[in-house]
C-alpha cells in the first residue's frame, strides 16, 4: 500500500458527461500528479499540482481540468467526455515539487464511456 | 519517435531465470532513471531509483544505467513467480520536468 488513496475505484458514465476523481497523497506529501493510462498510449502525465498551485502540465485536453486544496487533496474533473476517455487514471504524489523526487501512486481509477 | 522505448513483450521465462528488461531513450539531457512494476489493474509501484550511469543492486533487482548509448536495463535474479507483472521504466532530466515512462514490458514467470 503506497499511502495514496483514490476514489472511486470505478467509474461508470455516458458520452458528454462530467465526472470528478478524487486523490489523497501521502502523509507529507506536497506533490501530487495526475496520469492516464490507456492500453495504445500507456502512462501519460496530465498534471501537476505542488502545495496548491499548478506546476507543470503535460497533455490535458481542455476538457479536463484540476485543483489541489488547502488539504492537499486533488480533484481531476473531466468533462464531456467522449469514449475515448476510457482509460486508467492513477494519481501519484511525492514529496517535494521537482522531478527527481520519487512519486508513489495510488490503486487508480478506471473510467469507462459509453 | 516517443523519448522513452520500450518493448512491449510479453517476455515469458521459467522459474529461477536471469530476466534483463530494457529501455532506450532519446534525450541526453535525462539523468534520473527508475523502474516501476505494476500487476494488473493496480498502480504503479516504484522498484529502483538511479541518478546518471552505473548500477544500483536491491535484493534480486540489479538497475543499470548506459548514458552513452542512452540504454536503460532491470536485471532480475532468480526470478519467481510474484515477479510477474508490468515493468515500466521511467526517466525525467530533473528540475520541474515532467516523468516521462515507456510503454511497459509485460513479464510472466512460469513456476
């Protein structure tokens, strides 16, 4: 158990909808990524958050969006979803806010479009 | 051509084997190189972290970094069947850069 706990496990919605996954990093962290994991992409970073403020972004539609709070828990809102948006989503969180520090994700949430 | 390649096997090897999982990248400028495995519908977990070339030993898990020819390798000893899963590798150039992971190579081990 990595200490990362995500909500839900799985997700089920239809074409256009909007869902919100939830994060919690590990006790200390102040770091925490979102990622997509699909089977012909595999893992793609889509943001990070440190201490509350956006620090870097990789491929995020604009249809997605995130927050970190003051408790340092993430949401990853995803809107008008279209069904290929069916992946894998993991949140990782690490200690400090570069790179080099070691990212430790949590179980995942499974979106599935229809 | 994605910075970080990595075969995506299956790599299939008796119990007790010498397994090498590979990965090549492209950016010259990478300098923190981990592994990660991962077993089927759960998340990434991070197996060995390294800076620059050399190796790293953990137990059964032998970590080697090339930064000549930009070649990444996990080298696992005697290999049991818990090893089993997804081995992704995974490289970043430091600072604020984002982590940047191949595609996985799926290894099963067969008692």
């Amino acid at each position: 158990d990595s200490g990362v706990t995500q909500t839900p496990k799985h997700l089920i919605t239809a074409t256009g909808q909007r869902v919100t996954l939830r994060c919690s990093p590990r006790s200390g962290d102040l770091s925490v990524y979102w990622y997509q994991q699909s089977l012909d992409q595999g893992l793609q970073f889509l943001i990070q958050y440190y201490n509350g403020e956006e620090r870097a972004k990789g491929n995020i539609l604009e249809r997605f969006s995130a927050q970190q709070f003051p408790d340092l828990h993430s949401e990853l809102n995803l809107s008008s979803l279209e069904l290929g948006d069916s992946a894998l989503y993991f949140c990782a969180s690490s200690v400090g806010g570069t790179g080099t520090y070691e990212q430790y994700f949590g179980p995942g949430t499974r979106l599935t479009v229809t | 051509q994605k910075e970080v390649e990595q075969d995506p096997g299956p790599l299939s090897v008796p119990e007790g084997a010498i397994v090498s999982l590979n990965c090549t990248y492209s950016n010259s400028a990478f300098q923190y190189f981990m592994w990660y495995r991962q077993y089927s519908r759960k998340g990434p977990e991070l197996l060995m972290y390294t800076y620059s070339s050399g190796n790293k030993e953990d137990g059964r898990f032998t970590a080697q970094v090339d930064k000549s020819s930009k070649y990444i390798s996990l080298f696992i000893r005697d290999s049991q069947p818990s090893d089993s899963a997804t081995y992704l590798c995974a490289t970043n150039s430091g600072g604020y850069q984002k982590v940047t992971f191949g595609t996985g190579t799926k290894l099963q081990v067969i008692p």
